[in-house]
C-alpha cells in the first residue's frame, strides 16, 4: 500500500497570508523531492490566489462556489483529480478566510472517512498582525463583534497559531500577540514567522511533518452568529482586461487600482478585510495586496515589466454592502482606464455576501 498523502489545512482571517506561506511551503516539500498539490478555495470563482500560485508553475485545483466545509465533497474531488496524473506527496489546502470549525466539519471527517489515504497535519491558523493587534487587545478592528467571533474561532480550533508578517513588527508588539495568544487561547503552540522573508519557516516546517494530535473535544460554534458574521463582508471578484497604445507598467497598474479602491473606501468608512488585485502579461504577474484601513498597500510580488495588454483579476472583501461595493469597483476600473488612456473591458464580475454555511459532515463529539 502507498504511503499515505500528508494533508496540511492553512486557515486564517482574510489578508492574514496564507497564500504567501503555502507557496513557500510547497517549495520547501518541492526540495525534499517530495510531489505537491495546492487546493484553494472561494465563494466564487476568479481567484486571485489560484492565479498567482499556478503562474509560479505550482499543481493547483479550485474549489470555487463555495467553503470547503460545505462541499466536502468537492474538495476530496479535487484531490482524487491530482491522482489522475500524479499522486501527491503533499497537498496543502487553503480554505476561505472567513471560515471556521473547519476541524470539526473537514479534518476529523476526512479521518473517519479516508483515513488510511491521509496523514493530517497540526491545525495552523494565521494570525493577521493588524487585526489582532487591536481585538485580542479589546479594542475593535473595523468590524462587529460577529465578525470578530470568526476571527476566535478559528484561533480557538487551532493547534499551530502563526503570527505573521513579523517583519513589519516591533519587538514589542510581537511579544504582545504572544502573550494574548497565551492568556486567550493557552496551550496552542505559537509560531512567529515570515511568510515573505521565510523567517522561522524552517520551525513551522519541521511542526507540520508531524501529525494532527487527537482531540479531545470540539468547539461549539453557534452558527446563527457565525452567518451573520459573513453574511457583514461584501465579496467581489471581478476579472477585466485593460489595452493601450503605449506599454502600461504592470505593477503600477495593480497599485493604482489598489491605492483608488482604498481611497474610495476610506471616504465611505468602509473597513477592507482584505483586497487583492492580480496584473498579468502573456509573461509577467504583478500581485498588490491591502489587509486593513490602517495598513500601507504591499507589492507583493513585482512584475517589472511593461505591456499593451494586461489582465486584471481583483478579489475584495470589505464591510460594505455588496451593491454598493460592485458600483465603487466598476467606477474605479473605469477612472484607472482613463488615467492610463486605456480601454478597459470588464469581463466578469460577481459581487455577494456568503450565503449561511452548512456543513456537507460535523463531527459533534470524539
């Protein structure tokens, strides 16, 4: 019989980096010689995520309309889709970041029902610098106490909690997210890494070779105040296609849109849980990001060139009703065309809340 595939689950808010350090891990395994699929997830389809990662020559599925708690079985489908060409040695799942009880509604199933074919890792969680600063602290982070019952949760189901982003913070502030982690929510191990500079990557890494612990009990979840959490962040994915005479600058482009888009919110008070806007060229990719109101916007990954074709694919999450967040992207895409002298063509847009999460399995005791 094969060995069985290790399965790494990702989780954390919105923005918090997820999809930085499951390419950094997926390189790590690479090295090792070791087979790696990703499977990402969304409520809808064009995703950011799914682009950057398959752009960097990465094995990438998509489980799109959806959370993976609720389309159990398109996440396992995607997974058997890998062993139609090549059996993974290492899939690395990243679920919505606004998702939670995710051990109880994908890991402790995927055990009972495919137990033999998996080895699960810990459970990491993410933890999103900006926002935790302020809630663990007491204070809000722009969103209402529903929204932020997500957020718990999901550091309440964790085993690994990652603080991220270190690189942007100060010794003290690092030092407080532990000790918050500690008093809050005792007993998870806590890693402070760099997804982007691969700080203390090594650490993580060597924690999830190792496998899930047994649990000896479950979260409860209450899930009227969990749907209504979701149901305060409007979605929009949009995918446009943008033409000039003269070469347009790629990255300038992404943090153009970026920069506006944050502008617009800001004027209307609307906190962003996460916006992120893909350019690409028929041979470059440029990925900006933003994670809060109180943050800068991060060039995330730098494209360096020019073209007279470019492809955008934007991914906002924000506070805001969806009608009104599809009308604000629309005109700003337009305005960004005219500032560059570009045509502009939006191909697809899709703006929504989530609908109310049920779970395809719950595990309800161990």
């Amino acid at each position: 019989m094969s060995n069985p595939i290790k399965f790494i689950m990702i989780g954390g808010f919105l923005g918090a980096g997820k999809t930085t350090l499951i390419s950094k891990l997926a390189r790590k395994f690479q090295a090792e010689g070791k087979h790696v699929c990703i499977v990402t997830n969304d409520q809808a389809a064009g995703l950011v995520d799914t682009e950057l990662l398959r752009s960097e020559g990465l094995e990438v599925n998509e489980v799109a309309g959806s959370c993976f708690c609720c389309n159990f079985n398109g996440l396992t489908d995607a997974m058997a889709e890998f062993e139609t060409r090549q059996r993974p040695d290492v899939v690395l799942a990243e679920p919505v970041g606004s998702c939670t009880d995710l051990v109880a509604t994908i890991a402790l199933p995927m055990m009972q029902r495919l137990g033999e074919q998996f080895d699960h890792s810990p459970y990491a969680v993410v933890l999103k610098p900006s926002h935790a600063l302020r809630i663990l602290s007491g204070g809000q982070a722009g969103f209402s106490p529903k929204a932020e019952y997500i957020f718990r949760k999901q550091l309440e189901e964790s085993e690994l909690v990652l603080i991220n982003r270190i690189d942007e913070l100060s010794d003290e502030q690092v030092q407080l997210l532990r000790n918050h982690i500690d008093e809050q929510y005792p007993g998870r191990t806590v890693i402070c890494i760099s997804a982007r500079t691969g700080e203390n990557l090594d650490r993580l890494y060597a924690a999830l070779r190792a496998s899930a612990a047994p649990r000896n009990h479950l979260m409860e979840v209450d899930y009227d105040v969990y749907a209504e959490g979701e149901a305060e962040l409007g979605w929009l994915n949009a995918t446009a296609s943008f033409n000039a005479q003269e070469n347009i600058v790629i990255d300038d482009l992404a943090m153009l849109a970026l920069q506006t888009i944050r502008s617009e919110l800001a004027e209307i008070g609307a906190e962003p849980a996460h916006l992120k806007i893909l350019c690409s060229s028929a041979s470059s990719v440029s990925v900006v990001n933003l994670v809060s109101s109180d943050t800068e916007p991060m060039l995330s990954v730098a494209s360096e060139s020019s073209a007279d074709e470019v492809k955008m694919v934007v991914n906002a999450r924000v506070c805001l009703a969806p009608e009104s967040l599809r009308p604000l992207i629309e005109s700003v895409l337009t305005k960004v065309a005219e500032k560059l002298d570009a045509r502009i063509k939006i191909e697809q847009i899709e703006a929504f809340r989530p609908g109310r999460p049920e779970p395809t399995h719950r595990v309800t005791s161990v």
